[in-house]
C-alpha cells in the first residue's frame, strides 16, 4: 500500500512530538507529577492489558456503549435529517439551532438522564447519542443537498414511490458525502461516552481514567488515556479507508 506524502508529513510530525514530550518529561522541565514519558505510558498500558483483572470488563463495557451511541447517532441523525431535507420550512426554522448546536454543552443534561435511565449503560447512550447525532444530521442534510437535481426528476419520471426514492436514489447518491457526518458521530460518540463515564458510570474506561486521577495514579491515568487515543486513531483511520474505497468505487461509476 503506497502512503501519500502527507500522510507521511503527519507520521512525522507525530513523531517529532512524541519525540520533543519525552525529552522534556526526561529533562525534569515536565515534572513526573504532571505527566509520564510516552514510553512509560506505553508500558503502563502494556502491563494494565496484562496484569489488570478489571481491564478487559471495563474495556467491553465502554466499547458496548460506544458501539450502540454510534450506531443510534447515525440512524437517528440520517432519519432526521431526510425529514427536515423534506420539509423546507422546518429546516429554515430549525437551521439556526442545529448550527448553535455545540454552544451548549450536552452535559448539563445528564442530571435529566439519570432521573429517567437510571446511572448505568443507558444513560451513557443517550448522552454520546445526544452528543453526536447533530452531526450526522447536518451532514445527511449537506449530501443531500449536493445530489444532482436531474437525479429526482428521474425518479420521478420512473414513478418511483418516496421509499425507492429513499433506497434507489438518496441513500446510494449521498452515501459517498455521509461518511463525514458518520466520522464525525463516532468520534462525539467516543468524546460523549468517555466523558460521561467520568460522573454518570460505576463501569467503563472513562470512570477508571477519573479514579486515577483523584488517586494521583498518573501511570494508570495516561496509560488509559493513550488506549483511548488509539482507539480513536484506529476508528478515524478504518473509516476514512472505508470512504476513500467508497468514493473510488463512486467515481468509477460516474
């Protein structure tokens, strides 16, 4: 597999980073108590996925909820955003709210959830639900619009009804644009889930991150923390090659 010269760039200054972090950690200008070198993050997280007997249960749980936030987040958001799409005067009323969306954090609601889900799985749902599926939203709404026009006279000439027009047309034409607002859902699903897990979770990454952070356990803290970059890395990187193949395989039949 050939890497571009900017994915190289990046690797790079990744490196030159993680590289100029553990000088300075090692150096004593960063103190130990302010953070660890990346190479003993990289060890601490080795010796949790080892020896840790609560790993691999607070492991699963977080994925679960992660899986299921996403998944909700996306449906949601692109049944929604058909909806507006098909109702011009809803989407001018509701357009400037979507937009000032994030301006208010989500997390005030979860006192809300607690009262209706109860301090568990599914109030950490719905709050990466509620965090990520305007962003799928407003990216249904984008890639519809960026569907050729001649397209629904098509459909309309075939007679097709709404829903093959829904599953023949929208859904084929808009999926090489809807990868933005799926990547984008995933990652608020991750932002949403591991952050709730710091108050409203008796399970998960995001609580163990928490207690060793009130425990001055900074090797657990930073190594729990670079597992979650790496799952974010890892998510970011297999979607865009999904919509790189995507958008290739789109090209190829127009």
């Amino acid at each position: 597999m050939r890497i571009s010269r900017a994915s190289l760039f990046r690797i790079a200054l990744v490196l030159l980073f993680v590289a100029a972090l553990e000088a300075l950690c090692r150096t004593g200008i960063i103190g130990c108590l302010t953070m660890i070198p990346p190479s003993e993050m990289v060890l601490a997280l080795i010796a949790i996925v080892l020896h840790a007997d609560w790993f691999w249960t607070d492991f699963a749980y977080t994925v679960r909820n992660l899986v299921a936030a996403a998944i909700a987040s996306i449906l949601l958001g692109y049944a929604l955003g058909l909806l507006i799409h098909a109702m011009p005067r809803m989407r001018r009323a509701l357009e400037p709210v979507l937009l000032s969306y994030y301006s208010v954090p989500t997390f005030v609601f979860y006192p809300l959830l607690v009262v209706v889900f109860g301090i568990g799985p599914l109030s950490l749902i719905a709050l990466g639900t509620i965090f990520a599926v305007v962003a799928m939203l407003m990216s249904t709404l984008t890639a519809i619009d960026r569907i050729p026009r001649g397209m629904f006279k098509v459909a309309r000439i075939t007679r097709l009804t709404p829903l093959q027009t829904l599953v023949h047309v929208k859904l084929p034409a808009a999926a090489p644009h809807l990868f933005t607002g799926v990547k984008l859902a995933v990652i608020y699903s991750v932002i949403g889930v591991i952050a709730g897990e710091f108050i409203i979770s008796t399970a998960g990454i995001g609580r163990r991150i928490a207690f060793a952070y009130n425990d001055f356990d900074n090797r657990t803290m930073y190594g729990m923390l670079l597992l979650v970059i790496s799952l974010v890395v890892v998510l970011n990187a297999a979607l865009q090659g999904l919509e790189n193949r995507l958008h290739r395989r789109w090209v190829r039949r127009t």
